[in-house]
C-alpha cells in the first residue's frame, strides 16, 4: 500500500478513448497517483494489473471481452489487496451491491467525477 511519499500506482481500464484520457488526464492533475497502465477491455485489464500489481484500478463496467464486474472477480482473486473501483454512467443501489459482491471495493458515477472519484480514493487510501 502507499504510503506518504508515494503515489497510488493505477491502472485505468475505459474501453472510450475521450473517457480514459478523460480520466488519466484528471489522476495526472490531482497529483497523488502514478498512472501505471491502461486497458481498453477487461481482459487487458486484468493481463495488465497482473504485470504491474497496482495499488488501484479503475475500471469501466461496460467493456469488451470481459466487463468490469468480471475483471473485478478475477482480480479480487488474483490479487486480493488490490483496490478496485468501478465507473460508469449508470446508477442504483443494486448495481453499486453487485458491484461489491463482484469483489469491487467501490462504484463512482461518471456524472460523480471528479468528487465521487476523490472521496472513493480518500476512502480507500486514508494514509494520504
């Protein structure tokens, strides 16, 4: 886990070429993460975070060849201390629950950023 001195190290997984640069460009500015990677599906996603063991991901839930709930079970297996958000632009309390049940800590609304994604991260990552 990171400690003060350091960034988050994070993977961004959006299979939208605006909302990963989007959400890349927003991590470089907030100037606590290191962008380690980037995926355009599920399956880069979880190839990617098993090369690189970030301290965080964030992934779109919908994506091709595996989606973000299924990146995040796989992940959530793989490498348990791994931190997992799930964007998207959809809402509700149910998809937020299968989110967690999928093994995501987290869901931030698109609509939510960058607020939603900040008080996700602060969560997260008390320490910083």
């Amino acid at each position: 886990m990171p400690s003060r001195d350091r960034r988050i190290r994070v993977i961004v997984a959006d299979d939208s070429p605006t909302a990963l640069a989007s959400i890349c460009h927003y991590l470089e500015f907030e100037g606590k993460f290191e962008i380690s990677g980037t995926a355009r599906d599920g399956e880069q996603l979880v190839a990617e975070a098993q090369r690189l063991v970030p301290d965080l991901v964030l992934s779109d839930l919908s994506m091709p060849r595996m989606n973000g709930l299924e990146a995040a079970t796989e992940l959530r297996r793989i490498l348990p201390e791994l931190r997992i958000l799930i964007i998207t632009q959809l809402s509700g309390l149910s998809l937020r629950d299968e989110c967690l049940r999928c093994g995501a800590d987290g869901l931030v609304e698109k609509g939510q950023m960058p607020e939603k994604l900040s008080e996700e991260v602060s969560r997260l990552f008390p320490e910083l």
